[in-house]
C-alpha cells in the first residue's frame, strides 16, 4: 500500500515491521521500492541490549535472544538509499528528517531505521526543529552546451528518436515531451518502461516496447535517452553504429546495477522535466532551428506518423477482434485487455502486474492519461493486490479534496497475473479492501501458473525441453485443480465481495459489467478469466517481461 500511495502522490509514506523477521517479510517489495525508485521510510525495532533490568526496554521474553542478529541492517541495506541505527532519543527528529531527505533525493527510494526497544522507551525534553531546513536535493539542469547540441541533433536528424521508462513520474515531463513531439515534426517516442505513463498511446508518434517496433530503434539516427533503465536489450535489437546517442536521467550512471552501459556521446544527471522545458525553450528562441522546422519536409514527416499510428491501431484492432458466430470462443489477452478499454471509465486508473502478458495487455488498453497507469517497479511478484489499494486510498483523498460535495470516488482497476495473485498476500489484501472500504476491480489473468520461467528460458535455449514440456513438468503450473482466486478474495473479505469466473468471451462483457457496477456502489470486484494459451496472444508474449 506504501508503495502505491508514494506512487500516485509522490509523497513519502511510512512503514513499520518487527525486528529482522518483519525485515525480512518485506522481500520483494522493498526490491521493487528500490528499483521504482519509491520514496519509504521503514522502521524496525531492535531486540533489546540490555538483560538484568538495567534500563526501561530490557528483555522480558524469550524471542528477544532468538531475534538478536549481528547486522539487522545488512538484510536490506543494498536496497536502500540510507540505513542507520537510532542510538538515542535526543537526536531522533534530525535522524528520522536525515533518512527522508535521502529518501526523497534523486535517485528517490526506500530508507531503513531501526532503533532498539531501551531508545524508544527513553524519555526526552521536547525540542523543535525548522523544518525548511530539511528538503530533499534538487537535481540540475542541461548546460547551455547540451541543450544546444540535443536540440540541433534532433532538429537536423533524420529519423530522431526518444526513450523513456519512468520520466511520467513527473506529471509535468510528459506535457513538456508531447511539446517537443509536436515542434519537431517526426519526432517518435518510445516507452520502454512502461512503469508509468511517460507519453501518450494515442500520440501519433508513440512507440510501444513491442518487438516488431524494434525497426524504429535500428532505423534512428539520433537518439535521446530521459529516464530509463533499459532503453534496449542489445542481445534483441540495438541502435545502428553511427547514431548518436543522448542520455539524461536521475541516475545515469546506474549505481545501484553492476553492469550497465549505453554507447552515449554524453551522459546528463537532470531532472526530465527541466531538461525537457530547457530543449523547447530551446527550440522557440532559436530562429536558425525555426527556420529549419518550416522545411515542408517536416509536414511530410507528420503527416507519415498520423499514416503509420493509423496502421498500427488497425493491427491492434484485428487482433481483439473475433469472427461472428464465435461467442462461445476462449477469450485471449487482446481481446480482454480491447474490452476493459472500451467498458471502464476512461478514467480508470490502471495498476498492473501481467507479467509475460504486459505488453500486449498495454497495447489494447493504450494509456493516454497522466498519472492514471502504475507497474511495479521491478521484478518482485506480488505488488499490484496492495499497490491498487494504495493507489485507491490516494486518489480518493486527492478527488475528496477537489469535489468535497461529491459522493464519486476514483475508479481502480488492478490486473493481476494468477501466480503474481498468490504472492500478494491476497487474504491480507482483500481484508484491508473491505475492512477500510476500499473497493477495486481485480482482474486475475488465469493462464495456470507461471509462463515466465519458460519465457525466459527460451531466449538461452529456444528449442530446450523447457519449450515443449508442460507447465506441471516445468514445475510452474496448477495443474488441474487451480486456486479458486475469486473465493480467496471473496472469504478474505467476509463475504462482501463480488466474485465472477469466466473462460469464454460471449460471458466476459457482463460479468465486467456486473463486477464494474459493485465497485461503484462500494463493493470489491474480482473478475477471474481464464485464457487461452495463444502464441501471439496468450501466456508466450515474445515481448518483454514486466
């Protein structure tokens, strides 16, 4: 839920575990916290050091030798920005405002406190602190010298191109970078993330992570790089030997990975949107480079874009639809993701966790809207069932503060891979959804396990046994006798929950319809489909895994 809730606000929440066991329970989610970059402060307790009495906290049960280990902070410190232990009560606020400022500072992320039970019994004279003293490190900007180099590259190149992954953060930078597409005519952009929404899918000159896009990577000459962990993949497609390469970003250097590296002509620590608002200003003083955007040439190019986007959209459209006469026909991750577009409100806001499926589930979908689209930050399974709750519990406050007369709500619909729904805790989920009346859509994408390990096995040995055994031979599937997903949410929630099941498409409208209609009356929804396996649309993306 903290990750979520620092993620739709961009303001730091707080969590507090138990000792190294409640540290160490954390697991996956301070790895996607670390590498989304989620600004958490995590608090644990230490076993207490004294035994006799000594001091007020001293050891009074038998779990406190048990839970004594050399180096709490260890367990997780190479996740966070900053750990630290608090030694005394007398400096406490300056620790707790020290951790936060790391926490909130470019490469945001998770920080971890700990303080053992005699500190936090210690008695202390009240004190005040300025707070203004306290905020979080301002990244820089481009140098006079960069922005005149990036912006006379892409105006001049021939078939520019950026990529981004996370520069949608900052609501502010995807305004600034559908500016810049709209000045430099033939401009694309490709989202290579995906973990928010950095540029519109319904942009003309948007790009998405799909692998027959890989032509546009090739094809550039000019490429600039804002905000991304993963631009490409070189063993699958990288840029052409002559293209030059800009990179800007928080973090170019990376320097939480081991081994990271592009082949940039020059490497920028900025924040995406100043940089952004630098190049367009750029752009708009510079008679010389206005004079060069008058070249009809850069109409052609636009008008080539609306062609191509055109074209494109019609592909994604024939691969949702379904010949007449086949209601009773399985329903694959096209088609559901086409019909969860076109029957929730526009202003759904989206929380994912498709895994092998993402990709073509976020093609369908097409998110367009700012701050309406969250993926977790990394690889850990299990995020998106708190994450939606999270989300939800943020969006209301910030729609309760803009419409107090109003009795709507934000709308939240979390899609959950079947193996991602098992790792999230459901019961603990679900009892939090109803108990603290916070009702979500949950779609779970039943494909009967897990499809990524034979994905991703497939890359080092494409004709290996892991391609032809079975998902039970592999060890990653459910066999016959799957969970039944919509009970477990529907038990963990006392029964007030709305549960439906479906594995053909003429049942999948009004099932969403039905389990749309409880959330906005205040019930949770979970809505569990069963899909085809499907090559081209079903478990076996050949995409990417998110």
């Amino acid at each position: 839920m903290a990750d979520g809730y620092a993620r739709f606000t961009g303001k730091p929440q707080a969590v507090i575990v138990h000792v190294d066991v409640g540290t160490q329970a954390l697991g996956q989610a301070i790895h996607n916290a670390s590498c989304g970059r989620v600004p958490v402060l995590i608090f644990a307790g230490l076993s207490p050091f004294t035994i006799e009495g000594e001091m007020t906290g001293s050891r009074s049960e038998f779990i406190h030798w048990l839970q004594d280990v050399p180096d709490q902070k260890a367990i997780v410190s190479q996740y966070c920005r900053y750990s630290a232990e608090i030694k005394t009560g007398s400096n406490v606020k300056y620790m707790v405002n020290r951790a936060l400022q790391f926490a909130m500072s470019d490469p945001k992320g998770p920080v971890y406190l700990v303080g053992a039970r005699e500190v936090m019994e210690e008695s202390v004279d009240p004190y005040i602190m300025d707070q203004s003293q306290w905020a979080p490190m301002q990244l820089g900007s481009l140098p006079d010298q960069a922005i005149h180099e990036i912006s006379t590259a892409l105006v001049y190149a021939e078939k520019p191109l950026v990529i981004t992954g996370f520069a949608g953060r900052d609501q502010n930078s995807v305004g600034e970078l559908v500016h810049l597409v709209d000045t430099v005519k033939g401009l694309r952009v490709k989202d290579a993330g995906t973990t928010e929404m950095s540029f519109p899918a319904n942009h003309r000159a948007f790009v998405s992570a799909a692998t027959e896009e890989n032509k546009t990577l090739e094809e550039a000459d000019v490429i600039v790089v804002i905000d991304c962990d993963v631009p490409w993949i070189p063993t699958q497609s990288k840029p052409r030997l002559d293209a030059k390469i800009f990179h800007i970003d928080v973090d170019p250097l990376k320097i939480n990975m081991n081994v990271f590296y592009i082949p940039a002509m020059a490497k920028y620590r900025a924040d995406s949107y100043t940089a952004l608002a630098q190049i367009n200003d750029y752009l708009a003083f510079s008679s010389n480079l206005q004079s060069q955007l008058s070249n009809s040439v850069y109409s052609e190019r636009w008008n080539e874009l609306a062609q191509s986007h055109r074209a494109r959209r019609k592909v994604l459209a024939a691969k949702a639809e379904l010949s007449e006469g086949f209601l009773d026909a399985p329903i694959n991750i096209s088609y559901l993701s086409a019909r969860l577009r076109t029957l929730l409100p526009h202003d759904t806001i989206w929380v994912t966790e498709a895994v092998t499926n993402h990709v073509r589930m976020m093609e369908q979908i097409q998110p367009s809207l700012s701050g309406h689209w969250f993926t977790k930050g990394a690889g850990g399974l299990g995020w998106s069932g708190g994450a939606s709750l999270g989300v939800k519990l943020a969006a209301d406050a910030k729609f309760a503060k803009k419409n107090p007369s109003s009795e709507q709500s934000a709308f939240v619909c979390n899609i959950t891979g079947d193996g991602s729904f098992v790792f999230s805790v459901p019961t603990a989920v679900y009892w939090v959804q109803d108990h603290y009346k916070l009702p979500t859509l949950t779609i779970v994408l039943n494909n009967g396990g897990w499809a990524a390990p034979r994905h991703s096995a497939s890359y080092v040995n494409p004709k290996g046994a892991a391609q032809t055994a079975t998902k039970e031979e592999s060890g990653c599937g459910f066999g016959p006798n799957p969970p039944d997903y919509g009970i477990i949410a529907q038990g963990a929630a006392g029964g007030s929950m709305y549960r439906g099941k479906v594995d053909t498409v003429e049942e999948l409208d009004e099932c969403l319809m039905e389990a749309m209609d409880a959330v906005c009356v205040g019930i949770g929804a979970i809505v569990d489909v069963v899909l085809v396996e499907d090559s081209e649309n079903g478990y076996f993306d050949e995409e990417v895994d998110f």
